[in-house]
C-alpha cells in the first residue's frame, strides 16, 4: 500500500523537504510509492511536532525512562503483521539538526525496523547524535527487508532458498515461538552462547563482525 505522511505542528513547513527526501530514497529502495498527503484523512503516517509540555506528557505515559526518549514512533500492524500506519512524535523546540536525525531514525521504524545498533553501526537506527540522512548501511538493510522475495506466504523450503541465495550459511530454525521463549525484543537479535550453552551477550539491533569476534574471544 503506498504511504502518505502529513505532518502536523507549528514547525511542520521547516521539515517537508527533510521528509520528501528521505520517502524519495524509500520509494527507490523499497518500490513502495511514498508521498506527502494533503490530510490527516488521506496519511497513514503522522509527524507530529508538539510543544515541549504536550511532548513530556506522552513521553511520561509511555515510558518507563522518559527523560530517555528523545522522539518516538509507534507502529499499528494487521493480523499479518503487516504495518498499517504510523505515528511519530518529536518535539518541536529540538534543533534543525535534532529534528532531522529524529526523522531519519523515527522513519525507519515506521518502515518496520526494530532496535537499534551499537553506537559504532554507521546507521540512522542508532541512539545518540546519530546521521541526519539514510546510510549506506541503512539502505542495504531496507533493499534486503523489502526484497520482492520475501513473503508472508513463504514456505520453509522456500525461506531457505532464499536465505542461501543472500549469502546465508549458518543453521535456520523456524519456529515462532521463539520470539517469546527467547525474550526477543527487536530484529535482528544476536545471542552469544558459552559451552555450557549460557547465553553471555544479547545484542538487539545491528552490530559489526569485530565486536562479536573480541567477545567470543573474550570467552575462549
């Protein structure tokens, strides 16, 4: 379904560029059509830029560590799965600077990225004074998640060609209770497991090969 974004907020006019700019690289990555709309009936995503004190309530209620959260989006699914709207929220006294990387790292969630990488990952999904723009890395990870080839219909032997045609060696379980008997709470989620089959690391998000090698290292 093609998205259409509205943003809505005393300094939404500052910021249609940033967000046409960043659709246009989402529509060429993904094949999805993405536009601004003209209402808040014809946007299935939202941008919202509040005040400071509208920001702090929402923040409040949501999170347990609110003075953490700098922006946020949340994400409505189908029973598939399937996003089906978004809305993100940045406070409106932020600099230009705060409110485009906000838009870059908000915007791939509401595009179904979960998590975020260790600071040293070159991504718009990682915390902190992350890239005002997508990445190179930002953009392998949204050709590959939107590939034509992955379906929700797929089956076992079907999820197994593709991964091998990507360049994936390693075992493939599949079982869906896993997320919950895990714990999992983004994708992707790395485990490091010791002999003795302790998990000793949880990596949420998107990290580089040198980091996990110094902690196998570490437990060798």
């Amino acid at each position: 379904e093609p998205v259409r974004a509205i943003l809505i907020g005393d300094a939404a006019d500052q910021y249609r560029d940033d967000v046409r700019a960043i659709f246009g690289e989402f529509e060429v990555l993904t094949g999805i059509p993405f536009s601004l709309a003209e209402s808040d009936g014809a946007a299935n995503v939202k941008i919202f830029l509040p005040a400071r004190d509208w920001y702090r309530t929402q923040v409040t209620r949501r999170f347990e560590r609110p003075e953490t959260i700098v922006c946020f989006t949340n994400t409505t699914l189908d029973a598939n799965g399937v996003i089906t709207g978004a809305n993100t929220v940045i406070p409106e006294d932020l600099n230009g600077r705060g409110v485009r990387t906000c838009l870059a790292h908000e915007l791939m969630h509401a595009i179904g990225f979960q998590g975020h990488p260790n600071r040293n990952f070159d991504s718009a999904l990682r915390n902190g004074i992350g890239p005002e723009t997508l990445t190179v890395n930002d953009r392998i990870l949204i050709r590959t998640l939107y590939d034509p080839r992955l379906r929700f219909d797929m089956t076992p032997e079907d999820a197994v060609k593709f991964a091998r045609e990507v360049g994936v060696t390693y075992p493939i379980v599949q079982r869906p209770q896993i997320m919950s008997e895990w714990g999992l709470l983004g994708l992707p989620t790395t485990f490091i497991v010791d002999r003795s089959g302790i998990i000793r690391r949880m990596v949420i998000g998107f990290e580089y090969p040198a980091s996990f090698e110094k902690s196998i290292r570490e437990l060798l």
